[in-house]
C-alpha cells in the first residue's frame, strides 16, 4: 500500500512539474509573440507574422521539442479544439446569401482570382510529386482551394490597422476576401465528403466508398438545413428575451452555447470533419443579435490570449529546421511552386477583373497581392497535411510555413505603396482662402434656411467684399428639404438642376430672397457678382448636393447658417436637427473651406457705413490651420472702412506658475505647427498690423479656465467675433473645454461663444479650413484611388 501510494505520488509530482514546465513555456510565448510584435509594430506587420516567426523559433528548440512529444496527444486535441472555434466564428460573420445574389464588383474580382488560381494549381499539381502520394482529383481541388482561399480576418485587420479600411480599395480588398474565403472553403468542405483514408487527419475517416460518400453527404445537408431553419427562431427568441440594454440571462446563454454544441457534434457519425462540420454549421446561423454577437466575442477573446500561442508553437514543432534538405532541387520546388501558383492565379484574375471593370493595372495588382494573403486555417491545414499523409517529406513542414510565411509579410509594403499612389493622385490644391491667390476672385457659396436669414448674409458679403479688384462671386442658394408634398407638385427637366418647384410657398420664399439681394447690388455692388443656387434634396442628402455644387462651382468658402435662431428674447431655440446634421457632414466631406455663421443680432445693426467705423469685430487667433484660415478672411474684413477689426492673440503663459503647462508643447508636430502660426502671423502683422489698419491684443493666458474667463469679457464689447473651428499647437489653452461643449462641431472656442449663457448681441463666425486631400491619414480619410 506503501508502494502504491509512493508511486501516485511520484506520478502526480511529475505531472505538475511537466504542467508547470508547459505553462512556463506558453507564458514564454505569450511574452515573446507580443514583444516581436510590439518590435515590428513600426512596419505595420500584422500579428501573425511574428507569430509564425516566434512559434518557428521556440518549436525547434530541443527542450521544447521533447516537452511537446511527451503532450503532442494533448496538443493535438486543443488545435482541434480551438481551431473549431475558429472556424465556428468565422462562419458566423459570413453570408452564404451573397452566393444567390447578382455578383457585385467586389464578387467579380473575387470570383475571377478563384478561377484563375484552380487552372494554374489544377494544370500544375498533377505533374508534381512535391505532395507525395498525391492522387485523386478531391484531394487536388482540395489543395486548390486551400491554395485559391484568402484569410479574409488576417486581410481585414491587416487594411484596418493600416487605415485604408475605409478607401475604395480597401472596401473592395475586404469584401474580396471574404467572397473568396466563403466559396474557397465551400469547395473544400465539399471535397472533403470524398477524400481518402485519413487524407487531412482532421476526421475520423474509415475506408472510403460510394455508399459512405452517399451517406455523409446526405448527413452534411441534412444538418445544414436543419441548422438553416431552427437556428433562425431559435436565436430570435433568445434575442427577443434579451433587449438591448440589459444583461442577458445566464439560462439563455447556456442554452445559447449547447444548441450550437448540440448542431455540430453530429459530424463525428458520419466522418466528417468537426472543424469542417463547425464551419458550415456557422454560416447557417443568423449573424446579427445579441448571441451571435457574444459568442463571436467571446471566441475570438479565447483565439487571442490562449489558443494562438498555443498553436503557433504546435506550428513550429511541425517545421523542424533540423531536418530542412537545402542541396535538394526538389526542396525548392516544394518552395517556390505553391508561391508561384497562388502569385500568379491571382495577379492575373485581378488583372482581368480589373480590365473589365476598368481599373488601372496597377491597382488590379495591388489587389491581387493583398488577396494572396494566407492565415491561421491554412496553416493548420498545411501542418494536418503533412504530418498524417506525407510523413517521408520531413522538410516539408517548415517549406510549407515559409510559403505562408511569405504570402503574407510582403502586405503591408503593398498597403504602403497604395497609400503613395493615392496621396500622389490626390490633388494637393487646397480651395481654401490661405491658398488663394491676390490675382484670383473669391468664390463664396452663402446658404438659407429662408428670409430670416437675409440680412445678416446681407451684412456678411458687405464686410466680405474686400477689395474691389479682383472682387468676388456670392452664390446665394436656399437649403431647401425635399419633402414628399414638393416632390409631388415638381416638375422633373433633364440634368440635376433643372427641376422646376411649384410649391408656392417656396417659390414665394425665393423671389423675396432674390429681389433683396438684387436690390443690394444694384445700390451699392460693386465688386461683388451674384449668381443665384439652389440646394434641393434631403436631409440625408443635402451635405453631398452641396458639395457636387461647390466642387462644379469652384467655390472657396461655404457659409452655413447655425442650426438654431435667435428667439424675440435674445436666447437661440432649439433649432433643427436636421439642418445641424447637414453642418456636420459638410464641415467633415466639404471641398473647400467651410464657415458657420451663429447670427445673434448681426442682421439688425443696419446698413454698414463706408464712411467712418460703426461695426466692432474681433478675431481670435490661438493656433493651427482653421485660425490661420480665420485670419485670411480677417485680412478681407480689414479692407472695409466701415469696420473696425481687432485681433487678440492668446498665447501661453511661460511664467514660472505655468511651466509644467508650456511643457506640453514638446513634440515635433507640434512645433512645426507653431512655426506655420509664427510665419503666418508674422506676414498678417506686417501688412496689416504694422498700417494701423487692424488693432492687436495679447493676452498671456495658462489653461482653458483662463481662457473661459477672456472670452466672457468680450460680452457687449463686439459684434462679431472671428475664429477658427479647432486650436492647434496651443490647444492647452482649449484642453479640458470638450467636455463641457453642447455643440462640438463649433470647436471649443465657437462653443463657449455661441453658448445661451453668453452674450445675446455678438454674432460668431467659426471657419474651418479645407484639409489637402493630398495628406490622406488613412483610415479617417475615406479616400478615392480607383
């Protein structure tokens, strides 16, 4: 009894201590993966190429390799494991509809990479005996498949962390890859029902024939359709007692979690594969609600922090490096064969897509190139492949993960070099007022909400109007929403601007306008040319009316009215919500520079005198490209004799209280930003300053509470104040400001201004500048290249 006892104990010591080893080696991994990753990280690589690279390391460590022989049976069931779940997951966020669909662009280009990879692999494998033992015509559509596939979850996130997820190329890339990932695995999936004995050794497979392929196919339809119609009410019910906005119930949740256990488990009856069985069962299954949405969730958190160590290092077990041949020609076939098969298809099915749908070679190339890129199923299926069916090849394992290897590290530079092409095609003119030249005449588009708005646009193109050669063109256009009443009573010409409205209302409303603005050219004009507009459409599409307008007209500066209105008692209303939508659309997707006017009073002063100063108007210059934009159309401003214009620079406080706040102005960015406000206020200073034309103010100020309290001070002191949307180098002065903001898209400063516990007599003008479309940052640039 003794005896036993000791030898349990000796047993059970030695396992904890191979537990504790294991465990020492995965956190290892853990530690190593991130800290390569973190390395590379510089070079936008995604995570699983220093994944690869670190599992291909430490799995041909010798020590490890003789810790992962004595648990390889372990091992092996938790890549089963955990690759099931992946494919689970991945099924969930496709959608087989796709496939019943007309083919989009993204399905063509697809569609046609897919074709033309199976005939370069399906001409090339027959002949080659770098897959030993390789016959049958499933195993090689199979192979051809795997090799035609693209791993769209690496692809996405791959153009998301590169920040191209949201350009025209990057939309197609990802749909591309999905539609490819989804028929690619179809294919293989359906191959797989007649494969040989133990071909992938990722099911139970008995000898094969006609009647077990007849059965299993029979099986696999029937639990696919029987996923496909309960699996839908099932999940609808579940999400129906659990609402948004409550924690879902736990009874749910378990019911949730062994329904979907309870649908792919039948696999194991019939031979099919449970990795397989996981991935048709998850693209039967709804992909929106609550459920679908945790479990996605959950697994891919599982994927991340357990499962992918884990796996990358069972990955560079199977490449064993000491075993690599390379004075045999035929290794570098086994190398440089699948590389040129899967390089070669899809090029030129891009290619060929792309001549059909009439992209530029290069950028068909560029997709083709990202379509190639492999990921965590193919690995497994390149290992599964060659450690069960073709064990004499020992060199074929690491050949197999160099190929993957390299189907994915070349990404980023293509990325790289789409985002070159596009900043290079992009064109860099700026319409904006900073950039517009003396010889050139301002174009400026003066939207309205109706007649309330007239004389305070009247009053803006008078201090606009500047000098009178080269002079400047107003676009005078109503906002107008097109309800379903308009709509019924229009009568439709040919080209977008020649609708004709019959609405009286309307129509009456337009007359008015044009006749007191007519009457203000014909009185005192000069310089100035009015052109009439209009602005006809929804309210979801309003933003882009404007925009085609001021992009065909040539246009400088939109001037938007504020969403809100003055009421009798000097307070601004509610406002309109809609309009407000249309501001900050067209403040992120405008052409050209963009102005908000909040008219608080600046219609009822009356005639502008030329004659003696009678309109007091501030401009606030802190920092960055929108106040330096402001200070451009505060030089115009200058040029009126009617005006007297004020300039106050705050600055930041460099005494000894507020050190610690000028020190937040340290990096490189920054500086360069606060040598542009430098220059451009020095030349402002010069010719306008230095005359005595405009007046100048500083004000030294330490954080935003002081700026707050400058800013109240201007109360009852102008009629207009000038400033830009967003501060820049000295956006310490504005820190702290956003969380108090009602309306952010005014910026911190036109905020506190416009706010209903400031002034009720000052009018605010907040100007935005036109970004360069050539200076794409990626991701939140929905930029065009094709």
């Amino acid at each position: 009894m003794a005896i036993a006892f000791t030898q349990c104990s000796e047993k059970l010591g030695y396992l904890i201590l191979q537990l504790a080893k294991n465990f020492m080696v995965y956190m290892a991994m853990v530690l190593a993966c991130n800290g390569l990753h973190f390395l590379l990280k510089p070079y936008s690589q995604p995570r699983i190429t220093s994944d690869i690279v670190v599992g291909v390391v430490l799995g041909n460590i010798p020590f490890l390799r003789k810790l992962f022989d004595e648990f390889n049976r372990a091992f092996g069931f938790i890549m089963d494991f955990g690759m099931m779940c992946y494919m689970f997951a991945l099924g969930i966020e496709m959608d087989p509809s796709l496939l019943f669909k007309r083919p989009n662009k993204d399905a063509l280009v697809a569609y046609t990479a897919i074709l033309c990879t199976f005939a370069v692999s399906l001409s090339l494998l027959p002949f080659l005996h770098f897959f030993s033992r390789l016959t049958g015509v499933a195993f090689t559509i199979s192979v051809s498949a795997l090799l035609a596939s693209s791993a769209s979850p690496v692809l996405t996130r791959l153009l998301t962390n590169m920040k191209i997820g949201k350009s025209d190329i990057g939309k197609l890339v990802i749909a591309a890859g999905m539609h490819s990932d989804l028929v690619c695995l179809l294919i293989f999936s359906i191959c797989y029902i007649f494969m040989p004995t133990d071909a992938y050794c990722i099911g139970h497979h008995s000898e094969r024939t006609l009647k077990n392929d007849i059965q299993t196919i029979i099986a696999v339809v029937v639990q696919t359709t029987f996923t496909a119609m309960v699996s839908p009410v099932f999940m609808a019910w579940v999400n129906n007692e659990n609402p948004e906005g409550r924690p879902m119930k736990g009874s749910h949740l378990v019911l949730s979690v062994a329904f979907m256990v309870l649908i792919c488990s039948p696999s194991t009856l019939y031979d099919f594969s449970p990795v397989l069985s996981a991935f048709m069962t998850g693209i039967c299954l709804p992909r929106d609600g609550r459920v679908s949405k945790w479990i996605i969730s959950k697994i891919n958190y599982i994927l991340s922090t357990i499962f992918f160590p884990i796996f990358f290092l069972w990955m560079g077990n199977a490449a064993n490096v000491t075993q690599f041949r390379p004075g045999d020609p035929t290794t570098w076939l086994r190398f440089f064969i699948p590389i040129f098969i899967v390089f070669t298809g899809k090029i030129v099915g891009t290619l060929i897509s792309g001549a059909i749908l009439g992209f530029n070679w290069r950028e068909s190339i560029f997709i083709g190139l990202l379509l190639i890129t492999k990921g965590h199923f193919q690995i497994y299926m390149a290992i599964k492949v060659l450690t069960c069916r073709i064990k004499e090849d020992v060199d074929t394992g690491l050949l197999s993960v160099a190929s993957i290897f390299f189907a994915v590290v070349h990404a980023p530079a293509v990325v790289t070099q789409i985002i070159k092409r596009a900043r290079k095609r992009a064109p860099t003119h700026s319409n904006a007022l900073q950039l517009l030249k003396p010889s050139s005449e301002l174009r400026i588009f003066l939207c309205l909400h109706g007649l309330d708005n007239v004389p305070a646009s009247i009053n803006f193109m008078e201090i606009s109007r500047g000098i009178s050669d080269p002079g400047m063109v107003i676009y005078v256009a109503e906002i107008i929403e097109l309800t379903e009443h308009i709509s019924s009573i229009m009568e439709s010409g040919e080209g977008v601007q020649s609708n004709t409205i019959k609405d009286k209302a309307v129509v009456e409303m337009r007359e008015q306008i044009t006749n007191l603005f007519q009457a203000y050219i014909d009185n005192d004009g000069d310089g100035i040319t009015l052109k009439r507009a209009l602005a006809l459409s929804t309210i979801n599409n309003m933003a882009q009316n404007i925009c085609v307008l001021a992009e065909d007209l040539m246009i400088a500066l939109i001037i938007l009215p504020f969403h809100r209105n003055q009421r009798q008692d000097g307070k601004l209303d509610g406002g309109n919500p809609g309009f407000r939508h249309v501001n900050r659309k067209l403040l992120k997707n405008s052409p050209c520079s963009v102005g908000i006017l909040v008219n608080r009073g600046f219609g009822s002063i009356g005639k502008i005198s030329r004659s003696q100063p009678s309109v007091k108007v501030a401009a606030i210059f802190i920092g960055g490209r929108d106040d330096r934009e402001a200070l451009c159309y505060v030089g115009r401003v200058a040029w009126h004799q009617g005006v007297h214009v004020t300039v106050i620079r705050f600055l930041v406080d460099t005494s000894a209280e507020s050190t610690r706040l000028a020190a937040y102005r340290v990096s490189l960015p920054e500086e360069e930003e606060m040598g542009l406000d430098d220059e451009c206020f020095a030349q402002f200073y010069e010719q306008h300053i230095v005359g005595g034309r405009i007046a100048y103010l500083e004000k030294h100020l330490a954080n935003a509470s002081e700026t707050f309290s400058t800013l109240r001070s201007f109360e009852g002191e102008y009629s207009l104040v000038i400033v830009g949307r967003k501060a820049g180098a000295n956006s310490v002065l504005t820190k702290g400001m956003n969380d108090w903001q009602q309306c952010p898209e005014l910026g911190p400063i036109g905020d506190v201004l416009s706010g209903p516990d400031f002034s009720k007599s000052v009018t605010v003008l907040i100007i935005q500048q036109h970004k360069l479309r050539g200076e794409l940052d990626g991701l939140d640039e929905d930029f065009t290249i094709m």
